[in-house]
C-alpha cells in the first residue's frame, strides 16, 4: 500500500513567477501576444493541477508594475486577454469552487478589466477550494510602501504606538493580509531572481527554478515541482 505523505509535504501556498512567454513566441516565430495566449492555457492547467494537489492558495504574477512600460500594444493585449479569461472562466471558477483575488494597484487597471474582475471577485467570494490570486500591477516594493504609508498615517493620528509594531503588524497592511505566506515558490524560464515579487512574504519559501518556458509548463510539471517540493526539509532557521 502506498504510504500517505504528511500534509506538509503539500505546500498550502504556491506562488508562480510565469516567465517565457516572450521567447517561446520568438521560439516559434509568432508575435509576442502569441505568447501570453499560449501562456493562457498553462494557467488553466496549473490551477487544475493545484486543485487535484490540494493547494489551498495559488498566486500567479501576471502583471508587474514594470510590465506597465512595455510597448502599448503588448499591454493593451495582455489587459484585453486577462479581461477574456475573466470573463470567459468565471463560470468555471464558480462550479469548481475556486475564489478569485488580486495583489496589486489595482486602480491602475483600465476600467473594463476591472470591472470585470470586481464583478468576478464578488461572485466567487464564498468559494472555499481554491483561492486564486492575481498579482496585477503588482510590485513588491510599491506594496511595502503604501503599507508604511499606511501605517505611518496611524501613528500620526495616534492610533498605533511605534513600540507596539510587531511583524503582524507590517503584514497586516500589505496587499496579502489574511492569507497565508507562499511555502513555495516556482520560477519558469531560468532566470535566477525575484523580480519585486512578494519580498515580504517570500522570506521562508522553498524556491524551484525551471528551464521550461512557462506556455510549455504544464500538470506533470507541477507535479515534478511539487515532488521536489516535498523532499525539502524546511528548517525556518532551525536545526
Ligand atoms: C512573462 O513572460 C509573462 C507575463 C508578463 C504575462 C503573464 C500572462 C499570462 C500567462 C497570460 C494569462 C494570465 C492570466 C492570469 C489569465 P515574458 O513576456 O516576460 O517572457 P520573456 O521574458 O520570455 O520575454
């Protein structure tokens, strides 16, 4: 009989950078956006495959507050692609159980893309098996920031005591309160770094980095990032 694994072995939050899409569209001689389309279904599969792993968190990087100075057309058809899969996929979310969030500026996004995500976020809220989460104009830094900003403001106004800020505190005005920390973090595409992404929250995740480019990462590729995942042994700093 096949011995069951111990639920740590299972990371309760994965964090995806989704790398590539550029160079798999110049890897096939096809236009940029061709990429991100492609890219799209990668998305559909990981979420499936999160799913079936019992993830209870998944946040994807979709759209970083650098991608912003990307060439126009890149950016309006990554926003017009993001507003299709909304749409398109919203009754998906709801008969698989699946609860959309963002992490972002979001009031940077156009306002038809945001419509359509409130709308999504409103009608998936109480959905309990998975949360998505979109980073979108997401950047880790501007997070930390406004938070400071934040904070800063209720000291000012004599509501929080300076002493009395504990790392809770901190956490509890990023984008991310209330949810838990990545356990892991999945890179694709090679590169070797972070790219302003979730710095705070990112400080005790396992990190897997994957030549595959992300529109050819598929189930069985995260499952081999998960496998790896649970023959880590996570210390926290410990012994
Ligand atoms: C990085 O590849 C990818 C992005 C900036 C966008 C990610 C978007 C998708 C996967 C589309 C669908 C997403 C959702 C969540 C519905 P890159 O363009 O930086 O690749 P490169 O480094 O090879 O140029």
């Amino acid at each position: 009989m096949a011995k069951e694994k111990p639920a740590s072995a299972i990371p309760q939050h994965v964090a995806i950078i989704m790398d590539g899409n550029g160079r798999w569209a110049q890897k096939h001689h096809l236009p940029r956006l061709s990429g991100h389309e492609a890219g799209r279904k990668s998305v559909k599969q990981v979420v499936q495959a999160a799913m079936d792993h019992g993830v209870r968190y998944l946040t994807l990087y979709a759209f970083s507050v650098e991608n912003w100075q990307r060439p126009r057309e890149e950016v309006q058809g990554l926003m017009g692609l993001l507003r299709g899969v909304i749409r398109e996929e919203l009754r998906e979310m709801g008969k698989e159980g699946i609860r959309l969030r963002t992490i972002g500026r979001q009031q940077d996004l156009p306002e038809a893309v945001r419509e359509e995500l409130e709308r999504a976020i409103e009608e998936t809220k109480a959905n309990t098996r998975l949360d998505l989460i979109l980073a979108l104009s997401y950047g880790s830094r501007v997070e930390i920031t406004e938070a400071m900003q934040a904070l800063g403001r209720e000291v000012k106004a004599g509501k929080l005591d300076p002493e009395k800020i504990r790392e809770e505190t901190i956490a509890s005005y990023l984008y991310t309160h209330g949810m838990p920390d990545p356990d892991f973090l999945i890179r694709t595409s090679g590169e070797m770094r972070v790219s302003n992404f979730m710095l705070w929250q990112i400080s005790y995740a396992e990190i897997y980095v994957t030549p595959v480019l992300w529109p050819d990462f598929g189930k069985k590729d995260f499952s081999d990032a998960l496998a790896d995942y649970a023959g880590r042994d996570r210390r926290f700093g410990g012994v």
